[in-house]
C-alpha cells in the first residue's frame, strides 16, 4: 500500500516535468512528431519478409530504428556488437540452406548498421531461438539453414546511444537456379534496342568450358544474348554488382564464333562496354562472364544496355547528305556529295520492303506513292558511312 502511494507521488511529481520538455521541444521545432517505438520493436512483433528466389532483391521490406527500444536479446553469437539498444526485429521462412540478407538504402545519422540472425526452429519460437549469425558484414550469407524454420533477424544501429533516426530496406535473397541463357545456343535473344534488363547469373556455369576465339580474351562461358544487327553502331554496356564482369562479342555461330569485340577495363564492380558497327540483319552473340580462361570464377547480378545509333544521320551528314520531303506523298528525293550507295526503306517494325542499289550516284529518288500511309525507316550508306532517318508517307 505504502509502496503505490510513493509511486503515485513519484509520477505526479515527474509527470509536468516530462509534459514541460515535449512542449518546449514543440516550441522549438515546429511540427515534431512524436514518433512510437516501430510496431517491429520486439521479435513477438518480428515484421515477415519475402524470401527472393534470387539476388536481385526486387521485394525489400523498409523499415527504422527510430524510437525503438532495447530487446536485451542474448544472441550467444560470437562478437555480437555491443550496441543493439535499438533492434527492430523480422523474420522469414527458409527455403533453402542459406540466404543472403542484405541492408539497403541506409540513411540517417547513423548508418553503421548491424544485424543478427536467430533460429526460431520450425514453429518460430522467440523465446528458445538461438543466435546463428552475426551479421557484421553487409551483405552477409548465413548458412547451414533449415528449409522450413523460421529465422528471425534484428536490426539495429552501432550507436552507443538509443534513438538514431535510420532508415532502411532489408532484402533477403536465394541462390537462383541456373539461367535459361546459362549456354550460347539458349542465348536470350534481344529483340528491340534499346534494351535494358536486370540478371542475376551466380548460378551460370562454365558448360563445355571457356570461350577463345583469336582477337578476343579468354572468358568463362557466363550468360548468352543475341542481337541482330540493325546497321548501325550497336552498344553493350554491362554494370555488375560486386564481381569482375567481362563481354564477349562474337559473330558465326555457336561453337564457331569469331571474336567481334571484348570489354574487360577494370575489376570488380567496373562498368563494361563493347560497341561495334553491325551489319544488316547479321546475328551477334553476346558472351558476359569472368574474366578468365583459366579459372572459372562465379558470375553474379548485373544490369544488361544495349543502344544503337540506327536513328542518327551524323556520319552521312558530314558527306553532304540531305533529304525531302518530309513527309512525302510520293517520292523522297535525296542528294550527297558523294556517291550513294545503298538506300534501304523499312518498314516500323524492321521488315524491309524497298532497295536501291544502284548507279544512284549523287541523288536518289526513292518511290513511295504505292505504300500504305504511315511511319518508315530510311537508311542510306555512302562509303563507309551509314545513316538512318524516320519519314512519314501521307
Ligand atoms: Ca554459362
Ligand atoms: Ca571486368
Ligand atoms: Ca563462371
């Protein structure tokens, strides 16, 4: 009785304290919120993630620290970092031996981030799950998973104090499955440029082993495209996450190609490019793998970019080239400098429908009166030099 009366006192004496300092903190900025602890505060409350089937980390869960209290989860997981005084907690479903978590978009005034792995066993028991892995590298691999337990990850800052007001994605990953593009002849084919995709190719294999052809290096056998040459300049731009990426660009066919162009400028991590002038309607493969011919290396996620510069006259302008008009209601009349060589009228979709070859010399006329009104291509080669250009037809 005594003790709830002094608890009483204690709480009417403390609380104009506590309301005095919110309003001055009011007073003082205005529009503070007054944030509660994450609804993930503690593991009963661990928000689920989806599991990846790969590495591309395309479902993240966000999520802060902000406000969040201590759990005082023992971990019993060597060199737990001291200061877990403000985890949020989630939890996933194995679904296979090991997973890759990783923190991402971390932002705030401290962005040291930590995380800690727990086996919540089959039922996803918090209180008798056991620490497994101490997440102080990001992204972190914890292995020797059970397919099926629940495995609970806290979250938390580096920081000495409580309240830090970082925010964050969190992803958990798998090892994907081998790639349908694994091997030259299931090579993805790349059918409109420009094109640009995300691959996750850590499960790509060497298959019959390293690719050579004389002119280009040596490379593992990654993951394939094609793409089929338009005539004008093509562009391969690959971005690797963290692992040294390199192109192959080959003509011929698979088992018999010839070397077109490589890219291996830097390590892990380096951006890679190839570009090269491609020839009407000629097939290319594409080869995007470690850079050896001695040591197959995993490959990893990347970012895929191929452009070209069909749609652009520069090269046939500099040789005096003009046309008109445009649009045309019968014939588009066209004049050089030079000789022109080759006029080639394509429909929107690349089927070509007219040619003009020959004795065309300084001017062209092309005869557009019997098609259907619409949008076309025109690609003109004078030398060596190739432009493209869009006409309507009334
Ligand atoms: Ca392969
Ligand atoms: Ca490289
Ligand atoms: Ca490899």
């Amino acid at each position: 009785m005594k003790r709830k009366a002094t608890i009483g006192l204690l709480l009417l004496f403390f609380f104009p304290f506590v309301w005095h300092a919110n309003a001055l903190i009011s007073k003082g900025k205005k529009n503070v919120d007054i944030v509660a602890a994450p609804p993930n505060d503690d593991c009963a409350n661990a928000i689920a993630l989806t599991v990846n089937s790969d590495f591309l980390c395309t479902n993240t869960t966000s999520g802060t620290v902000a406000e969040a209290t201590a759990s005082g989860v023992v971990s019993g997981c060597p060199g737990t970092p001291a200061n877990a005084n403000d985890d949020v907690w989630y939890k996933f479903v194995a679904t296979d031996t090991s997973h890759k978590i990783e923190l991402l978009n971390i932002a705030g005034s401290q962005t040291n981030m930590y995380y800690m792995v727990f086996d919540g066993g089959a039922t996803g028991d918090c209180a008798t799950m056991t620490g497994i892995f101490c997440g102080s590298t990001n992204p972190g691999t914890p292995t020797g998973l059970t397919v099926g337990n629940t495995y609970f990850i806290s979250v938390f800052t580096d920081s000495p104090a409580s309240g830090a007001d970082t925010t964050f994605d969190i992803c958990v990953g798998s090892t994907p499955t081998t790639p349908s593009n694994d091997d030259c002849a299931n090579a993805l084919a790349i059918t409109n440029l420009p094109f640009n995709s995300s691959m996750d190719a850590t499960s790509a294999t060497n298959n019959a082993g390293f690719i050579t052809s004389a002119g280009c290096m040596d490379l593992n056998d990654g993951v394939w495209y094609t793409v089929v040459g338009d005539g004008g300049k093509i562009t391969i731009t690959v971005t690797p996450d963290a692992w040294d990426a390199a192109i192959g660009v080959y003509e011929g066919s698979c088992g018999a190609l010839t070397c077109v162009g490589d890219s291996n400028v830097g390590a892990s991590g380096f951006v890679e490019a190839v570009a090269f002038t491609s020839t009407l309607n000629k097939t290319y493969y594409i080869n995007i793998g470690y850079p050896s011919g001695t040591n197959d290396e995993p490959e990893g996620v990347f970012t895929l970019s191929a452009t070209t510069d069909f749609l652009s006259i520069d090269d046939i302008v500099a040789k005096g080239f003009y046309y008109f008009p445009n649009p045309v209601e019968n014939t588009l009349k066209m004049n050089a400098n030079e000789s022109i060589d080759q006029v080639s009228l394509y429909t929107i979709l690349g089927r070509e429908v007219k040619r003009l070859t020959q004795s065309l010399d300084l001017s062209a006329e092309l005869d557009m009166s019997n098609l259907p009104a619409g949008t076309y291509y025109v690609r003109v080669t004078i030398g060596n030099a190739n432009g493209s250009f869009k006409v309507i037809k009334n």
